[in-house]
C-alpha cells in the first residue's frame, strides 16, 4: 500500500520533532511545521531556498551550522549533538540536532535534520549544575 503525499504531508507536520530534509545540493526539499516554528522561519521561507542561503550569513549560529557541515563531510548516520541556536528574533534556543547522511545505492540522496528545542531542559541542567558547584564551595 503506498502512503497518499497528503497523509504523508500530514504525518509530518503533526509530528512535534522538527524534520528538515535537504538535498545533495544543499536544497531544503522537505521541512515539517515543527521544524519551521523552531528556526522561526515561516514555512514559505524555505521554499527553492538551499541551507546556506538561510543560515550561513548568521555567525551567531556557527556551531548549528557546524553540525550540518559535520553531517556532510563525514557521511554520517545519527550524528547527535546539542548546540545553541538564536532565532532571527533574537531568542536563543538549544537544540538537540540529529543528522543522518543518506544514500540511495551508491549516490548521494541527501541528509535528514531532526530538531528538538531542549531549551528549557538545558536550563534546568545548568541550573542544577550551578547549585551544585555553589554547594561544593561552600563545602570547601
């Protein structure tokens, strides 16, 4: 049974994961809403636009880009890393980034982005972290 694009299309921007998948030309062919709503582009945005026409104007996210650059030069499958992202708006987020190199026989097909704004995990984290170092001075 082959999935109508419609469903397809719906499947994708329901889900609550960011899902961006961007051709060997560096062409974002395919971004759900999720994905949209985190980098705080509109949807429209992304449309015959590449990856670098978007984001590597912005030296504020060189490490979000980074990521994608490690993605492609290493060919690598469900490269993880978290790094922090500012939104055109000026919002800093951290994001957890999975990329994935994909290959269909033995072309290159592209690599799918998994977004997921952990910011306000990460918040905890150093929260945590920094209450925990307090508490060790004190001790000492």
């Amino acid at each position: 049974m082959k999935i109508k694009p419609i469903i397809l299309r719906n499947i994708l921007d329901t889900h609550p994961v960011g899902l961006m998948v961007i051709n060997p030309g560096g062409e974002v062919i395919t971004i759900n809403q999720a994905a949209s709503e985190t980098l705080g582009y509109p949807h429209a945005a992304f449309q015959g636009k590449g990856w670098g026409d978007l984001f590597f104007g912005d030296e504020q996210n060189t490490e979000f880009n980074q990521v994608i650059v490690d993605i492609i030069q290493e060919k690598k499958v469900n490269l993880k890393r978290s790094t922090p992202y500012v939104r055109a708006d000026g919002t800093t987020l951290q994001l957890s980034i999975t990329g994935s190199f994909l290959r269909e026989n033995d072309a290159i097909a592209g690599i799918v982005v998994l977004l997921n704004d952990v910011t306000e995990l990460h918040r905890a984290h150093e929260k945590e972290k920094a209450a925990l170092e307090e508490k060790s001075a004190l001790q000492h």
